[in-house]
C-alpha cells in the first residue's frame, strides 16, 4: 500500500513537472547575436546531430534574464522527471496503455482547452476576453489585465495539463488528487491553497452558510460517489456539486471541482464539462439553489443539456 501512494505521488510529481516545463515558452540556451543594426536574441538548442538557433527577439538586459532563468528551469524540471522516472522503476511502476477511448478523449480536450479556460474563467468573473486568454495561453504579452487575473489564467492551463497527462489519467479521481488540483489553482494566492479549509466562509449571494469541512468525512463522501454505480457523467457532475458546495478550499472551489470532476470524465472516456459563458449567469442561479436546498436532479439535468460535451 505504501509503495501504491509513493508511486500515485511521484506521478502527480511528474505530471506537474511536464505541466510546468509546457508553461515555459522557449526551450534552449539563451544567445545574443550582433551586426551593424544592433543586438539579438535567440534560443539555441541541438536536435540530434544539427544545432539550431530561433529568434526570440531584440536584445534587452530583461529579456536575457529571463529566458537565462527559463533555460535552467527547464534543465531542473528535467532532471527531476529523470529521477522520478528512475524511482518509478524502482518500484516496478509500468505505465499501462491508454484505452483508444480515452486517447480521443484526451485529444478532444486539448483541442478545445483554450475555450475551456476561457469559459471556466468567466465563470470566475475574471475580466478577460478571449484574445486575452489565447495570448496567456501562448504566453504572449497581455495589456488590460491585472496580475492576478492573469495568475488565474495560468493556473487553469497549469491544472488543466496536469490531468490530461497520460499517467496522472490513469490515477484514480480521490480526494488528494482533488487537493493536488486545489493547489495548483490556488498557487501564487495561498501558500498551501491544497489543504482542507480551516476557516468558515460564506458564499455571495447566497444564505448558505458551508459548514468547515471534516477532512475523513470528505473522503468517505468522495469514495462512495466513485463506487456508486450511477452511469459516469452522474457521477462526474456529483463529484463537482460535492466538492463545490462543500468549499473544500478556503478559495478557488468552482475551478477545482470543474477540473476534479473532468479527470474522471475524461478517465472513462466521456467527454468533457465545462459551463459555456453563454450559460454562466443560468449556472449562478441554479447553483444557489442547490447550495440552498435544491435537488441535485436540477442543476445535474442543466449541465447534461449545456456544459456537457461529447465526441
């Protein structure tokens, strides 16, 4: 059992390397290039036998710092996913192969994830349009957005990668998965966003009032919605309303509980769930009333009809 958990960890470990070295736009050893006209930048990188040089862009001080700190970062992340994957071996982890349901799956996810990002950070009301989105995404220079608006942006991207890596699709959906999720779209706002809440909170416009959560009694809830036998959407969206009205996190709840609960849909290869902007005030309202009382069958028969989406 012990060699289980140590294994589900260092995997997570190594999806969130993979996601971060994705996060970092050029992948080389910085270069400054002179002529009569001035000083450049370029990114120099051997593949195979032939070393290549791309251009980055003209020369500044900043710029150089910049893609210096990129390059070891990236030579840090790779060292730790060789070492993780040496440890994997050790404990006679083999990555088993994917079902061609779910490889489609992920492929259909990746192609709409940057609408999805746009989508789930309006639901967040960060003021961003989706050009916007695109170039944080691309991490292009972005004008008219806050820091930590863009924080928020990057975060998506970075949890989102986490769950659509091969090995990290083939863990189970528990509760430190979910609090894996937590931290990464709590990171650069709290310093430990994965944890269980501690402290009451309320919830605007609502008279809700969710009680703190017992860390024992969220994973026995989790588990028996993962082993019920309801058909895999079912259980997918019961994993979100769960841990949305629980307010498992002391912040960031509505955007883990979308990604918690699309790992295990996109595990079981049916599609994805994500609230369209066309549909977000709607989604509000029916989230308040499920926070206030309302049957699950409501707000469960909205996200089949709008958010749900198949291939």
């Amino acid at each position: 059992m012990e060699d289980f958990n140590q294994i589900q960890r260092l995997l997570q470990e190594k999806a969130d390397c993979q996601a971060r070295i994705n996060l970092i736009p050029y992948d080389g050893a910085p270069e400054i290039k002179e002529n009569s006209s001035g000083k450049y930048l370029y990114i120099r990188k051997r593949i195979g036998s032939r070393l290549t040089s791309k251009y980055v862009d003209v020369y500044s001080d900043e710029l150089y710092q910049l893609l210096v700190r990129n390059a070891k970062d990236l030579r840090e992340l790779k060292k730790r996913i060789r070492a993780i994957d040496k440890k994997l071996a050790s404990l006679g982890y083999v990555s088993s192969g994917l079902e061609s349901r779910v490889i489609q799956n992920l492929e259909f996810t990746r192609a709409n994830m940057k609408a999805n990002i746009y989508d789930q950070a309006v639901l967040e009301g960060v003021a961003t349009s989706f050009p916007q989105t695109e170039d944080i995404i691309e991490n292009r220079t972005v004008n008219g957005m806050t820091a930590s608006d863009i924080q928020k942006v990057l975060n998506l991207k970075h949890a989102w990668e986490f769950i659509l890596d091969n090995d990290v699709i083939q863990a189970k959906s528990d509760y430190y998965l979910l609090s894996y999720i937590g931290r990464l779209v709590n990171e650069g706002f709290f310093s430990d966003g994965g944890r269980i809440r501690g402290v009451p909170v309320s919830i605007g416009g609502s008279t809700y009032k969710p009680p703190i959560p017992i860390e024992s009694i969220v994973k026995e809830r989790i588990d028996a919605i993962l082993k019920s036998q309801k058909d895999d959407i079912d259980i997918a969206i019961e994993l979100c309303m769960y841990t949305m009205k629980t307010q498992v996190f002391i912040d960031g709840n509505k955007r883990a509980s979308v990604i918690y609960a699309n790992h295990y849909l996109i595990a079981h290869g049916q599609g994805f769930l994500v609230i369209p902007e066309n549909h977000v005030s709607e989604f509000k309202k029916k989230l308040v009333g499920y926070y206030e009382g309302e049957d699950l069958a409501v707000i469960s028969g909205f996200l089949k009809n709008y958010c749900w989406k198949t291939f």
